[in-house]
C-alpha cells in the first residue's frame, strides 16, 4: 500500500523538476496539472475501505487541479502568445540543482522529524517538502505571471501533500472550506493575470514594479 | 558724629586721593627717562579745568552719551566703598560683598563701552570690543583670586577676606592680580595711556568723544579703580591684622605708593605688547591667580 | 479655598479664552488676562507656607485619578508664567494683530490660551500619566505657536525643529514616568526619597527634562524655534517654556533619590551650558539668534546653582546648597523678566524694521527711545550687573558655591571650576550685550528701514514696563521675593524648610538701592550740568575723518570677534574673504557664518547616517514580486532559526 | 444566534448588493447593513452570550474584545462611503459594495472562530473577498498592487495552512483526537508534539504575519494601501489584520499550553521590534502619504506583536491598541483619502498647501498623525504607554528602548510626510485640473468621528472595554 503511494510521490518529485527544468509554458502546466491529477488520486489510495467523502475531496481536486485551472492558464497564454520563460531571475539548471538538493534535503530532515509509525516509512513529508519548495523556487525564480501562478499552485499541491496526513483527523466541513478558498483564490489570480494582461499588454511581471519606493 | 565723620575721611581718601595716582606714575615715568614731567598735581588741575569746560557731542549720541560716564564713576565709587582701608575697615561689608565690587567694575565697564559706541565711531568700536573681551580674562582672574582668599579666610567678605592673608599663595597671588591691575586701568603692556589716536589701543580709545565734565567723571573715576586694586592688591598680600591702626595705615599708605611706583617703572621699562600677546599675558595672570587657589586649597586641606 | 477658587477661575477663564479666541479678540484679552491673574492669585496664596493645595477627585482620566497639587515650586514657577503670560497676551494684540496677519493672530490668540492652560497644568498635576499628556500637549501648542507664520519655511523647519527635539525629550519622559509607574506601581507622584532603587532613572530625566530647558549638547531646536517665532511666542518660550524642563529637574530631583553623580553632571552641564551658550550667543549676527542662546547660558548658570544644590544635598545637607538652589530658583524669575523683557523689545524692532540681522539696524533710539532704554536695562539684568535682578540670583550662586569652596568640602574641585567659568560667562554676556545693543540702537542707521522705523505702541510697551518694573523690584528689593524661593527650597529638600533671610539678602538690596538712587540722581545731574557748561552736536570725530558713513561703523561680526575667536574650536565659523588688490581695489568681501555647531556638525551627520540606512533599506521595496517572496522565505528562515536556537538553549 | 447574525447580516447584505439593479442606490446598504452589524456586536458586547466550550464559532471574550471595534470601524466607513461611492457615480459599485458587506461578514466569523482549520478558511476568505476593493480604482496601478497582494498573501496564507496541518499532526502524534478546536488543543497542552509545534508557530506567525503585515512579510502592504480607496485602506488596516492578530493570539495561546510559551513570546518580540525598525527606517524615507500611512500600519503591528510578546498586561495593551490604533488609522486613512482626491496625488513631491485647499482635512489629518504617534490625549498614547509599562515590568529594558527609539524615528518621518503636504503655497495645477474637491459633511465627520472616539477611548475608557480585555486575556491565558 505504501509502495503504490510512494511511487505516486515519487512521480509528483519528478514533476517538480520537470517543472523547475522546462523553459515552456504549457509544459511547465502539463507538469503542475499532471501533479495535481496525480495528488487527487492519492487519498482514494491510501484508504482501504471507500469513503465517500474522500472520493468527493479527490474528484474535487482532480476536476480543480487538473482541469479548471490549466485550462484557465492556457487561455491566458494564448491570448497573450507567449510559451516561454525566456530570462528567468533562477536559471532553469540551478532551479533543478536547487529542486534536486531540496528534495534530498527534505528526505534527510524527515528523519529528524517526530512522525506517527504509519507515516514513518512514506515519502508524504519529504514529497510534500520538496514539492513547496519547488513551488517557492518558481514564484521566485520566474518572470512570467503564468509561471508564478504555477509555482503558486504547485505550493498548494506540497501542502496537499502534506494535509493527507491529516486526512483522517480533519472534518469534512474544514478540508472543503479548504479546498474552495483555494480554488476560488486561483480562480480570483486568474482573473487578475487577465486583468494585467490587459492592462499592461504583457504578462512578464518585470514590468510590474511601477510601485516601489 | 563719628560715622559721618568716618565717612568723610573715607570719602576724602577715595575722592581726593585717587587722582594723586597718575601723578605718581607719570613722575616716576619722568623720572626714569631723565625728565622733569608733569606736575604730580597735574590731574588735579586737568578735573577742575575739564569741569567747567562745555561739551562737544555727536550729532548721533543719544543723553546717555553724557550721562553714563557719571553712572560708571557712581560704580566705581561704590565698589570703592566696599573695599576697606586698613584699620578703618569698608563703608559697607557683608558676606559676599566681594562680588558686588567686581560686578560693580564690570557695570562701570558695561558703561563706557555703551558710551563708547553711542557715537558710531569704528574706533570706538573697537575699544570697546577689546574692553569687554580682555575684561573676559580678567574676570576669571579676578574671581579665581576671590576664590584663593576665600578658601585661605573662609569668608567671602571682603573685610575679613583681605585681612589677615598671608599664604603660602602671596606670591603668586601678588603677581597675578597686579598683571590684571594693569590689564584693567589701562596700563603698559596693555595699553598706552599717553597716546589717544592709537589704532591699537583699548581703554582711552573709547573716550575719544567725551568732553568737559563726562570726561573728568572718566578721568577721576579711572583714577579711583587704580587707588581701588593698589589697596585691594596691598591688602591681599600684606598681613595687617596684628599691626596697630597707626602702624597698619601706614603700612597700606606705602604700599599702595609701592605698587604706582611699580607701574610707573614697568611703563618706564616695558613697551606696550603686541595685540594677540595680550590675551597671553591675561591668561598668565589667571592662571597665577588659579595656582594661587590650587595652592590655598591644598595648602589648606587638613 | 480661595487657592482652589481661584484655579477655577483661572481655568475656566483660559479655557473660555481658547473657545472665544478666535473671534473676538477682546473678549479674549479680558479673559486670559482673568486667567493669568487668577493663576498669579492662587501661586500667592499658596506662597506664604504649608500646607500644600493638594485635591485629589475620583475623575478618572486615562484610568487615573486627577490628582492637583499646588506647592512652593510649582507656585514659583506659575507666577512666572501668569506674569509673563499675561503680559505676552496683551503685548501680542500690538505686535501680531488681525489687521496684519488675518490668518494666523485669531489661531494664534486660540493657541495662547491653550499654552498657558497646558503648561499650568503641567505644573498641577501630579500623576504621572497626567503630567504627560500635559507636558505633551505644552509640547504642541508651543509647536503651533512658534509655526503661527506657517507660510514661511525657515519658521517651518524651525518648529520642525523644536518638535522632533521635544519629541525625542519626550520619548525620554515616557521611559521615566513608565519605569517609575512599573517600579513603584502606581502613576501617583509624590515624594519618593526612601526608595533607593528609583536614583537611576534621574538620568532619563535630566535627558527628557533637559532636551526642552535646553542644557548645552540638547539645546539644538532652541536658537532656531525661538528666532523664527512670533516675539511673544519667543518670549514665553524662553521665559517659560524652556524654564518646564527646570521645573521638571527640579521636581523630579527633589522628590526622588538622584545617583551620586547626578551633582557633578548636572554642575558640569550647567558650566558648560553657561559658558558655551553664551560665546555663541556673542558670535551671532541674529540678535533674536543671540537671545536665544543667551537662554542657553542662564538655563546653564540654573543648573550651576541645582548641581551646587544636588551636591550639598549628597553630602550631609550643606546648609550653603540651599544658597545655590535659592539662586537658581530666583534666576527661574530673573531670567523669565528679562528674557521676556528683552524679546519684546526684539518684537518692537523686527516690528518696526522687519529685519533680525542686527548688521542692517543702528541708530533706533532716536526713533524708538522707549524700546532702546528698556533694552539697556534689560542688558544690564541680563548681564547680571548690580543693580538689577540678574545680579541678585547670581550672586546667591556664587555665595553658595564659593562657601563650598571656603568650607573646603570635598567636591570643592568640581565647584571652584563652575564658579570661574560662571564669571567669564557673565564677561561675555556683558560683551553679547553691549554688543546687541550697540549694533541695535547705537550709531548711525545701517539701512533705509533701521532709519524708518518706528516706536511700538502703547500695547507693547505696557508689557515691557511690566516685566522692567519685577525686574528693578527684584534687584532692589530682593527680601521681598525671598519668602517664595524658601518655601520652594523646602519643598525640593525639606532639610532646608526655613524662613529665615539669609542676612546680606537685605543689604545687598539696600545697597542697590542706594545703588539705583545714585546712579540717577548722577546721571540727571551730570546731565544738567552739561546743558549748564554749554553742549554743542558736532560730528563723531573718529580722528579726524570729515565724511564718515554708516557703513564703517563696527560691524556685528567685528565686535564678536575677538572674544568669538576664543571659541572657534566650538563656534567653528565659516568665512568667506576677498581682500582687497592691487593700487585702486574694487571691492572686497568678508563672509562670516557661525554654524550650530551642535546641529549642522555632529547631529546632521548622525542623520545623514540614518538616513542612508534609510535610503538603503528602502531599496529593497523595489517593487519585484519575486524579491517580496524571497523575504517571506527568508523571514521564515530567521524565525525558524530564531527558534531552533531558542529550544536547543 | 446573535452571533452567528453578525456573520449572516453582512453576508446577505452582500448578497443583495450584488443582486441590487440600482448603481446609484446601492450603497445605501452600507451603512445599513453596518448599523445593524454595530448594534448586534455592541449588543453582544454589554451581553456577551455564553459560548459552549466546544464550539467552532462563538463570540467568546477574544471575539468579544476585537469584533465590537472592526464593527464601529466599518460603520464610519459606511457613511463615508455612501458620499465617496457618489463622487464616484462613474464606476460601477456592484462588486465594490458586495465585497465591502463580504469583508465584514468573513471578518466577524474570523474573529469567532474557535476551530483551527476554520479560522484559516475565513482568513483566507477574508483575504480573497478584498481583492475587488483593491483594484476599484481600475488603474494599471491598482492591478499591480493587487497582484502583489494575492501573491504575498497567498504565500503567507499557504505558510498558515501548512502551519495549521502542523498544529494539527502535533495533536494527532500526541495521540489527540481529531479535535482541532482552540479549546481542545489548549487542554491537550503538554500532550501536543513539541517539535510540531514549534515548527507550525514560526509558519503560522509568518503566515498570518504576512497578513497583518509584520515586516519582512510587509512589502505587499505599502503597495494595496497606497493604491486602494481610503476607505478600503482603513478597512484593511483596521480590521483585516486584527484578525490575524487574534489568531497569532490563539495560536500563542496552544503554543503557551504546549509550554513553549517563552519561545514563542522570544519570536513575536523579535519580529515585533523588527517590524518597527524597518517600519521606522521605511517612514524617515517614504514621499508618498499613502504608502505612509501602510509603513506606519506596520509599525503599530509591530507594537500589538511586541505587546502579545509580554504576557498578561502586555496582551491587555495589544488588545486595547487594537482599538484605538483601528480607530486612529481610520481617521487618517479617510483624510487622507481626502486629500488625495483633491490634490490628484499622493506624493508629497506634487501635493502641498492643503491647509488651504481642504483645510478641514488637512486639519484632521494633523491631528491623526499626533494621534498615531502617541501624542496624548488620543487613544494611541495610552495603548502605547501600557505596553511599555508591560514591557518594563516584564523586565525588557533593550527592547523598550528600542521601542521607543523606534517611535520616535517613526515620529521623525510621519511629521516630515504630513507637513510637507499640509504646508506651503498649493500648487496652481491641482486648483485648476477638473472639479474642486468640496469638503462636505459626508466626508469630514465619519474620520471627525473616529478620532473622536480615539480621544474618548484614551481620555475616558470604558470600564467594560477593560473588563473584556481582561476577559480576553484570561481566555488566552488561562490559570491552571
């Protein structure tokens, strides 16, 4: 059982640098929507006996993450006709080094970490570590208000991640709320981006700095 | 009767006395340079003379102009009667009466200076700036002296303070508050009290509008601030207390002739200094007169 | 009774005077002029002795209870406020009236009575968390007072100026009333002399209380605010305002322990204010620049006698620290008449003239002889010349510190220092002010508007004649006001509670009288002798010269010069020259500024350090958005190690 | 039910609003919707109702304590928005109004969360619900500022959900239930995972700091208050981050029961002072009076930090600084809003003179700006002054100097903004550019009102204001 949702994590990991690695666009989203598909079946895996509540959580996060959102970015970008992260501030084979290192460093500090017996043997807390990190390297390291917004959304998928833990503990009511706080805020960055698009022709947050002191 | 008679002497000896002074000097200044010189009277006859004279005045003077002179001689006269004369003690002492008598001084200064620039002369000007500045030096001597008598007598009268004396700091005491002596009545090296058209003088500079009775009040009065420090500088550095009245009189009569005749000699010998030289010399007798304290308090201390 | 009535009155009728200033000027003059005398009613009730007039009411303010006390120091010091508040308020109908400032007299008017309200109260309360909110609101009416001329920059940055500084006085205040509430844990002041532990917070204190007395190092808002200011605004707040810091030293230093080094700084603080102060008082061109910092010197020659006061008291009650203390007390008075005095004469010139640049005035008296005689006697107290008041509280220092020194106590080295330096300062304030009123009133007009200018009318010279009459009373009649000074010396230190009149109190004022007499009768009688010789107007001979202009009078900077010159290590004056070349020169230039040097060469500096930490700071909000998460990660970061580092110890 | 009316009135107001056809009637709502909301929280305030111990919601004293100003707060604003949403009749309002009402309503259920989990959803909410105030403006501007503001806070609001998950594992691996109200965890106390624990108190004060705006997580704060309404400015700074703050309380709260309580105390301090010198360092630089106002938000955040930081009193004070710098800050941000319309600026590079143009909010900005920097008699003075009276009792003799080093910097910078563009001659191009600003009633009493409140507070605080802060602490700090 374990071994089945490991290698899920392990596969989620490799989309991180996947994401940290591709300078296009729709790949960089291919790899955060895949992510999310991906995190969505895990909790139907981790129980044995189904749950109706955890099969509605994933098929909300697999329609939300894997559907709604990409589809809201790749209309942004084709509207503003870029597919590219052309001069990021992190280059793309430092953002990989610096994902790598994060995900082994994450590894190494879940062992110094107090975990339940259950949790000991996964890879939930280093994936769920390596995937934040992943997603702070892209709000960072990247340019284009799409790559933030993935980074941004990767960072959500680290703390899903993390939330299985708790899957059992937390109520219904609290882990929804969740999850629609957060589809709504994507939905309110998607708006925005589509705002900036129209309002600066252009989505490279460089030019955005007309505020500052 | 006899207060007032008491204050007549006293008054006689400081009025009638002070303006023998000058004559002195310039006697012993004649004397020295093989000369006959002015009468020793000479200063007498120049008051009675310049009493009676009228008086020229600025167009841009103000009444003061005329009217402070006599408010500088009022001071100096009043100080005067806070000194004691020997064995026949102070028209009026009380415990800090010493300080009066500088700030006395300073009100007569204060006054000639303003007179001075009543008439917008820069040669006035500049006599008065160097009366009040070097008067700065001045003053911290003076009161570091005060200091040094008091810390001997334990008093800050001047009665007692100028008494009994005799430390260990005469001496340097002597030499401090005889440089300020020269310093504060005009006198070679600071000045030149012959001349009246010197760019480089201080005191006389200032006077050079006034006429008739203003100037004698300035004459006699300057004359009375020498007689005032010869007496206080005598009875600063001489123990009297334990000579008889007659004895001690005597005594002060011939030092304070002493010390003219020492100003007369040093305006015979000495040239008058260099302008920036003179904040030098002031500074030296303050600081006599602060060694002179240093000396008293540790000496002192038990 | 009567005290509490008459406090009523006097607040009632200010805060009626704030409420109605605005609008009808009279009415207002009525009723300040009610407060102030009023407020001086209640001060002299209370004078005569004990008890206090102490009211404590369950009105909670800020949580507190209002607790007024009314005793000897705090009455000492608003007599002097009503006095010269009261005189300012009918000597600012004359110099800033509706008809010439339309905007700002009926603001003004408004701010006056507040000003005199909060500094009162600031005197009456006794509640920590009172004493502050009316200490700060003093603060602030002053602050508006002083800006009252908004639309002129340089009154702009000056009361800028004067509030940063009162502000940071301020900050102190709050760390010494808070720290006090937390120690003794309650907000209630009152005599605290047992507790031992307290001494330390005297320091906090002297900084707060001495920022706005303006003690030397802290006295860079004070040249500037009170130069910029309305004369009636510079004349309370040299008279008064800054005198709040004194009150506050003194209050605080009387009712608390102090360390024992709080009498050598303070001594050593009051010389240095003293002599410092003063030299740069002289260097000035500004003669309200000038008045100004000879307020620093007298704050100096009050805090000579309180650390006189502070070491005696430290070492067994020395009966001649009551001497000292009286002085600096009196000198409280002294300097509030006089300086008052002299800053309403400055009002009348800069009124009559519109310049301060005392190198452009000359020749006033002959168009403005009531403001030149008031001026010379205001120098003469100021100068602390016989037979005026500044004399008398001087000399009480000198008494005291001097029988310091005759007794040989121990601390005799630190005192002997004070004195000589007390007696240069009061030398160069002879100089300072020869030199004011020289270059104001004396000579030939320099300009076109010295030769216009014109006297003050009755309005402000009534005032004047007000403050030169405590002026003359005091110097003459010193015993009279000695019945106040002890009490306040009781009050500070009740080892020292007594009636007694020190003996040569009385002669010294008899001798100024006789003084005062002779030296009028001198100066009237030479004068008609004079007329009676023969007295003919000639031109100032200046040897010989036949065509003398105004122009070559002494100059300002001329005068300062020689003694100025002593100092410029402090003063450090910059100068531009170009002598004259060559056979026939053109012309020749010979600039002097004197700087603050406080201000412009050690305060800026540390600014300009600030700011450029500032500036360097503020470039990390440079508007990327990748950066601002950076630091959220970073402050992540730091907290977590902050804490690893925290449960790890 | 009262309770749960302050979530719902506010909620259906904005529903209405959302649905009403009228542009130039609807925000009459506003005010409406807000009066019942004050008059339900003051009501709950003289009469608090009894909360029942397991309760995810609940007017409890913390709530009590905070609710009733954000509520007073709103309602100025109300009718200062009623005149400011008609001088701008040309902008649509529908979203505005909605999302002003949403706001309130997601507020009021923030502050009486009890629930760990619900807490960050309607943080979040909250957060969300003000993006639309941000960008009302429509300028280019407004939509960088309100990009920063998700992006910030979105990261701030991921850190404090990750911080929550990890509240949450300390309780499960210290064999708790499930139960993640505040109430359970805190009687779990010692049980709860300490390394958890700490390690989701530094992600929960950086998350929900970055909502209140502590620095370094600040940078997004100058950006929204400078772009947004005044109006919105006083709202958010006001309202929105007091409730982060009770939630870094109740988080502090768990934290103490877990027994590190002198960790966290050590971090919020440190943070605290932090945000004030940079708050300070920011204020000497800033030329623009909006973004003024943001860096002196995150200053007296740093203060309500430092004073969560000292315990019993030192909470008191916070509490009590909530409500008067809420108050005081209103009145300046609706001044300043003011100002700005009339003068077409905010930079005190182009803006001065306004004594002369709109005297009467140039007067009351003056008058905030004293009231801000603790000049008494305001109530800022007294908040102030008690945390520095905690601070000293608690023996924290550095940092109170720093503190008040820091105010006094702060002092320095404000006074420097605020005369600058209150003095001096008005520039001619801002008296002829388009339609003079009048100074009406409408926009003149609602920050008149707020300051005179901020005066009554400090000068003659409630008894039962006292009361309730002391309740709230006992809540926070229970006795064992």
């Amino acid at each position: 059982m374990n071994s089945n949702l490991n290698l899920l994590i392990g596969l989620a990991m490799g989309l991180n640098l996947l994401a940290l690695g591709s300078s296009r666009l729709p790949t960089l989203i291919r790899a955060m929507s895949a992510q999310g598909v991906i995190l969505g079946a895990m909790p139907v895996l981790m129980d044995h006996e189904p749950d109706w509540r955890v099969a509605l959580v994933a098929l909300a996060t697999i329609a939300g993450k894997g559907l709604v959102i990409p589809g809201l970015l790749r209309r942004a970008m084709r509207t503003v006709q870029i597919d590219r992260e052309l001069e990021p501030l992190i280059g793309f084979v430092p953002s990989m080094l610096l994902g790598a290192g994060g995900a082994i460093a994450a590894l190494a500090l879940t062992h110094l970490l107090p975990l339940l017996p259950e949790h000991a043997g996964s890879l939930l807390v280093p994936g769920a570590l390596a995937t934040m990190l992943t997603g702070f390297i892209l709000l960072i390291g990247r340019t284009k208000a799409i790559s933030q917004v993935c980074g941004y959304l990767i960072l959500e998928n680290g703390i899903y991640l993390f939330g299985l833990l708790l899957i059992k503990a937390m109520p219904l009511m609290v882990e929804a709320g969740v999850l629609l706080d957060v589809t709504v805020g994507v939905f309110i960055i998607g708006i925005i981006v589509d705002r900036i698009q129209r309002a600066f022709d252009s989505l490279d947050t460089r030019k955005l700095t007309a505020l500052r002191e | 009767m006899i207060p007032i008679l008491q204050l007549l002497l006293r008054l006689g000896c400081w009025l009638l006395l002070a303006p023998l002074l000058p004559g002195i000097i310039n006697k012993v200044k004649a004397w020295v340079a093989g000369r006959r010189g002015p009468p020793v009277l000479q200063l007498y006859y120049d008051l009675a003379k310049l009493w009676k004279k009228g008086v020229v005045m600025s167009t841009l003077a103000s009444p003061a102009f005329v009217m402070l002179p006599a408010v500088a001689w009022v001071a100096v006269f009043g100080a005067a009667m806070l000194v004691p004369l020997g064995p026949a003690g102070a028209g009026l002492s009380f415990r800090g009466d010493a300080l009066l008598m500088l700030y006395l001084l300073a009100l007569a200064r204060f006054c000639t200076a303003w007179a001075a620039m009543e008439t917008g002369s820069a040669f006035e000007g500049m006599g008065a700036v160097r009366e009040v500045s070097y008067a700065v030096l001045a003053e911290a001597a003076m009161v570091a002296a005060v200091l040094s008598l008091s810390v001997q007598t334990g008093s800050i009268s001047l009665v007692t303070m100028l008494a009994p004396s005799v430390g260990a700091c005469a001496g340097l005491l002597a030499a401090g508050l005889f440089i300020v002596l020269l310093a504060e009545n005009c006198r070679v090296p600071f000045d030149d009290p012959n001349t009246h058209l010197e760019l480089t003088m201080i005191h006389e500079v200032m006077v050079l509008d006034h006429s008739g009775p203003p100037l004698a009040a300035i004459l006699h009065g300057a004359a009375m601030k020498l007689l005032l420090f010869a007496v206080v500088l005598a009875q600063a550095v001489l123990p009297m207390d334990h000579l008889r009245p007659l004895g001690a009189a005597g005594l002060l009569a011939g030092s304070v002739l002493l010390v003219t005749v020492a100003v007369g000699l040093v305006e015979s010998l000495l040239a008058r200094f260099a302008f920036r030289r003179v904040p030098l010399l002031l500074t030296t007798a303050f600081l006599l007169c602060l060694f002179a304290l240093l000396v008293a308090w540790k000496g002192g201390m038990p | 009774m009567t005290t509490a009535l008459l406090l009523v009155l006097a607040l009632v009728a200010l805060a009626a005077g704030i409420a109605t200033g605005a609008r009808h000027p009279r009415t207002w003059l009525v009723l300040t002029l009610t407060g102030s005398a009023a407020a001086l009613g209640a001060a002299l009730s209370v004078m005569p002795g004990p008890p206090d007039w102490e009211w404590r009411s369950g009105f909670l303010i800020g949580g507190e209870a209002l607790h007024l006390r009314l005793d000897g120091l705090s009455a000492l010091f608003l007599a002097l406020l009503s006095v010269v508040g009261g005189a300012g308020a009918v000597y600012a109908r004359g110099y800033w009236p509706d008809a010439l400032y339309p905007a700002s007299a009926s603001r003004g008017r408004a701010w006056w009575s507040a000003l005199l309200l909060s500094m009162g109260l600031v005197l009456l309360v006794s509640n920590g968390l009172h004493f502050l909110i009316a200490w700060e609101m003093f603060t602030v009416c002053a602050y508006f007072l002083i800006t009252l001329d908004r639309t002129r920059r340089e009154v702009r940055v000056a009361g800028w100026l004067y509030l940063a500084a009162s502000h940071a006085g301020t900050v102190c205040l709050f760390a010494f009333f808070t720290t006090l509430a937390a120690r003794t844990g309650s907000w209630d002041l009152g005599p605290l002399r047992e507790h031992a532990g307290l001494a330390p917070l005297f320091w906090l204190a002297l900084a707060g209380f001495g920022v706005k007395a303006g003690v030397f190092p802290l006295h860079i808002w004070l040249p500037s605010a009170h130069a910029n200011a309305p004369s009636h605004v510079s004349a309370i707040m040299s008279g008064v305002a800054i005198k709040m810091g004194v009150y506050g030293m003194l209050r605080f230093s009387g009712w608390l322990p102090v360390p024992a080094a709080a009498g050598w700084v303070v001594i050593g603080l009051g010389a240095a204010s003293a002599l410092l102060g003063i030299a740069f008082a002289l260097a000035q061109n500004d003669f309200k620049r000038l008045l100004a910092y000879c307020s620093v010197e007298n704050i100096g020659v009050i805090l000579i006698g309180l650390g006189g006061a502070l070491l005696a008291r430290s070492h067994g009650n020395a009966p001649w620290g009551r001497l000292a203390l009286a002085g600096a007390l009196l000198h409280v008075w002294n300097h509030g008449a006089f300086k008052s005095l002299l800053f309403f004469c400055a009002g009348s010139v800069l009124h009559a003239t519109g310049t301060r640049e005392m190198s452009r005035l000359g020749g006033l008296w002959r168009v403005m002889p009531w403001t030149a005689g008031w001026f010379a006697l205001g120098a003469v107290a100021v100068a602390g010349l016989p037979p005026l008041n500044g004399f008398v509280s001087e000399w009480m220092i000198y008494l005291g510190l001097i029988d310091a020194v005759a007794n040989n106590d121990p601390f005799a080295w630190a005192v002997m220092p004070a004195v000589i330096m007390l007696a240069m300062a009061g030398a160069l304030a002879l100089a300072g002010f020869a030199k004011a009123g020289a270059m104001i009133f004396l000579g030939a007009p320099r300009t076109r508007p010295a030769a216009e200018a014109h006297e003050c009318g009755a309005l402000m010279r009534g005032p004047m004649l007000v403050l030169a009459a405590v002026c003359v009373a005091i110097g003459v009649a010193p015993v009279l006001f000695w019945p106040a000074v002890a009490r306040a010396v009781g009050d500070w230190h009740p080892g020292w509670a007594s009636a007694a009149t020190p003996a040569p109190l009385l002669t010294l004022g008899m001798a100024h009288l006789g003084l005062a007499v002779l030296i009028a009768a001198a100066g009237v009688w030479m004068w008609c002798k004079v007329r009676g010789n023969g007295l003919r107007r000639g031109l100032t001979w200046d040897c010989g010269y036949a065509a003398p202009s105004a122009r070559m009078q002494y100059s300002s900077g001329s005068f300062a010069g020689l003694a100025a010159g002593w100092f410029s290590w402090i003063l450090r004056p910059t100068r531009r020259i170009r002598r004259p070349r060559g056979h026939f020169p053109a012309g020749a230039i010979l600039l002097e500024r004197t700087p603050e040097t406080m201000l412009e060469h050690v305060l800026m500096p540390a600014g300009a350090g600030v700011m450029r930490v500032s500036t360097a700071v503020r470039r990390l909000q440079h508007g990327r958005l990748s950066a601002y998460i950076l630091y959220v990660a970073a402050g992540l970061a730091a907290l977590g190690i902050l804490v690893l580092i925290e449960s790890v110890t | 039910m009262k309770s749960l009316l302050l979530i719902i009135v506010p909620l259906a107001a904005a529903a209405l609003a959302l649905l009403w056809p009228q542009n130039r009637t609807r925000p009459v709502i506003l005010p409406v919707a807000a009066t019942l909301h004050a008059l339900l929280s003051w009501w709950l305030l003289l009469d608090p109702p009894t909360v029942a111990a397991g309760a995810w919601l609940g007017f409890d004293p913390l709530a009590r304590a905070v609710l009733p100003v954000v509520s007073v707060l709103f309602l100025v604003c109300a009718w200062y928005g009623v005149t400011y949403l008609k001088l701008r009749g040309e902008r649509p309002n529908r979203v505005f109004v909605a999302a002003l009402l949403a706001v309130l309503g997601l507020l009021s259920a923030g502050h009486q969360a009890r629930h760990l989990g619900l807490l960050w959803i309607f943080t979040e909410a909250v957060t969300l619900a003000a993006v639309p105030l941000l960008h009302f403006n429509g300028t280019p501007r407004a939509f960088e500022a309100t990009w920063k503001y998700l992006l910030v806070g979105g990261t701030g609001i991921a850190l404090s959900l990750i911080g929550s998950l990890c509240l949450g594992y300390a309780s499960l691996y210290g064999g708790g239930g499930g139960d993640l109200t505040f109430v359970a965890l805190i009687s779990q106390g010692a049980g709860l995972s300490r390394p958890w624990v700490l390690i989701a108190w530094v992600l929960l004060l950086v998350g929900y700091g970055t909502k209140m705006g502590l620095a370094p997580m600040h940078t997004w704060k100058p950006e929204a208050y400078g772009e947004a309404p005044g109006i919105v400015g006083a709202i958010l700074a006001g309202g929105v981050t007091s409730v982060a703050f009770t939630a870094i309380l109740r988080v502090r709260a768990v934290v103490g029961a877990a027994g590190e309580g002198p960790v966290a105390d050590h971090t919020l301090l440190a943070i605290g002072l932090f945000s004030m010198l940079v708050a300070a360092l920011f204020l000497l630089g800033t030329r623009d009076f909006k973004r003024m106002l943001a860096y002196s938000s995150v200053e007296h955040m740093g203060i309500l930090s430092i004073g969560a930081a000292l315990g019993g009193a030192g909470v008191a004070a916070a509490l009590f600084h909530v409500w008067s710098n809420g108050l005081t800050k209103g009145a300046l941000f609706l001044s300043a809003g003011n100002i700005r319309r009339a003068a077409g600026s905010a930079s005190m590079d182009e803006v001065r003179g306004m004594s002369a143009l709109t005297p009467r909010s140039a007067a009351i900005f003056v008058t905030g700006m004293f009231a801000v920097t603790a000049c008494p008699p305001f109530g800022p003075f007294f908040s102030e002054l008690k945390v520095v009276r905690a601070a000293l009792e608690g023996g924290h003799g550095v940092a109170t100097a720093m503190f008040l080093g820091c105010l006094l910097l702060a002092f320095f910078g404000l006074t420097r903004v605020v005369f600058a563009i209150v003095d001096g001659r008005p520039r001619s191009a801002t008296k002829q550019g388009g339609k003079r600003f009048v100074e009406t009633a409408g926009v003149i009493l609602p920050p008149l009102v707020l300051l005179g409140m901020s005066l009554w507070l400090g000068l003659f605080t409630p008894r039962v204001l006292q009361e309730v802060w002391s309740a709230a602490v006992a809540q926070l700090y229970p006795k064992p």
